[in-house]
C-alpha cells in the first residue's frame, strides 16, 4: 500500500544509548518531516528536507541528526538518548506545504 | 506558544449529532489544514483550506475559515462512533516549511 512506513514501532533505550528510526515513502514525495508528538504539546518540527540533498532543523532539532539517504527514504538518528526524548516519533512526506500530508503509523520510544 | 491552538480541548457527544471544533491562530496564514488521529496511530489528513477560501466541504465535513478573525472551524455532521478520534489545525505560513505549526487537538468522544 502507498504511503509513509516507519521502523521500529516500539523500542526502549538506556540512557546513552544511540539508535537510528528509519522512514520511507513511496509516493514520489519531495518534502519529508521528522516530528515528535508529547502530550499537552501537540506536535513539534525536529528536522525536516525540502528536496533530496537538502536538511534543515526544525524548532527542537538538539540531540538529534538526519540523514536524507534518497527520495524515499529520510532518517532520524539519536546519538546520546536521554530521558527527555520519551516520546512518539513521525515521519511525513508531501509535495509542500501546499499539500497535505502523510503520515507514518509512528515509532514509541522510552529512554530509561 | 502555538500558532494554532484548538478549541474546545475534550468534546463529547451522542452519535448523530454534529460536532464542532474551533482553531485560532495568531500570524496571518497561507493555509490551514485539519488532520484526524485515532488512538496510537499517525494524523490523517482531512481538508486543507487556503486564505482566499471562506468554506469547504468534504463528505461530513465542513471547514470555515475567517482570516480577520483568525479563526477556523470544523463541522462533522450526523457524527458516528468511528469519527471518536484527537483533531488537529495545521497553521502553514508562507516563507518556509518550517512555518507549518501544530495545534494540541481536540479529543472527540463519539458515544454510540
């Protein structure tokens, strides 16, 4: 089925540890997003690429790197975890912010 | 602080009745956009309208937007259960797509 598939759905990290979530799209999508959903907070923009070859942070972009691998595909890497980044990641893609976007299912990491 | 923010927080209602929800913002818009998410999974989107629009429909759904107040609406009528889900307002603002800002939803509670 067409759309934004992430991996893992669920992992628990230790404090310190580093792990990479990986996002791929399949449909043709120039733009894709990076953005972490906590409670109260609503979402908030962690990195984002306009176009393959390009990235760019968004408003918490500390404590974490992207990578834009191709057109389909757009990483999200934590290096150092920490508490702090308890949260439910999503990837999304779209044409621009003319347009709508897709969304992943999401990723729910706990950092202890 | 958020740009666009959702108004009521938590809204509960009998199937077949309709439901409403309201978004403000603060910073004039290129366009705005709601999104729906069901427990645990991604934001679906739902209907983007843009500043030169004042209404669109969709379905069930019906989207004002009133640029001199900064506000927006959405309209689910003849509600059923399958529509209990968080909403979401989307604020896009020309200039980047790191200007597209989140609202904390509104949680809708369809009782059967």
């Amino acid at each position: 089925n067409a759309g934004v598939t992430q991996t893992p759905k669920f992992q628990v990290l230790k404090t310190g540890q580093s792990m990479t979530l990986q996002c791929a799209q399949d449909m043709n999508h120039n733009s894709m997003y990076w953005y972490r959903q906590d409670p109260g907070m609503g979402l908030r923009l962690i990195y984002y690429s306009a176009s393959e070859g390009t990235t760019d942070k968004g408003e918490v972009p500390n404590g974490y790197n992207v990578s834009r691998l191709n057109k389909r595909e757009f990483s999200l890497r934590l290096e150092s975890a920490a508490p702090s980044q308890t949260s439910v990641y999503f990837c999304a893609s779209s044409y621009g912010t003319e347009n709508g976007y897709t969304f992943g299912s999401g990723t729910r990491l706990t950092v202890v | 602080s958020q740009q666009g923010e959702e108004d009521p927080q938590a809204l509960s209602i009998q199937e077949g009745e309709n439901a409403t929800m309201n978004c403000s913002y603060k910073t004039s818009i290129n366009n705005l956009q709601w999104y729906r998410q069901n427990s645990g999974r991604g934001l679906v989107h739902l209907i983007l309208i843009r500043s030169n629009e004042r209404e669109k429909h969709s379905g069930r759904l019906r989207v004002t937007l009133d640029t001199s107040k900064k506000s927006s609406s959405l309209l689910i009528t003849a509600s059923r259960a399958a529509d209990t889900a968080s909403y979401f307002c989307a604020t896009v603002i020309s200039g980047g797509y790191q200007k597209v800002t989140f609202g904390t939803g509104t949680k809708l509670q369809v009782i059967p």
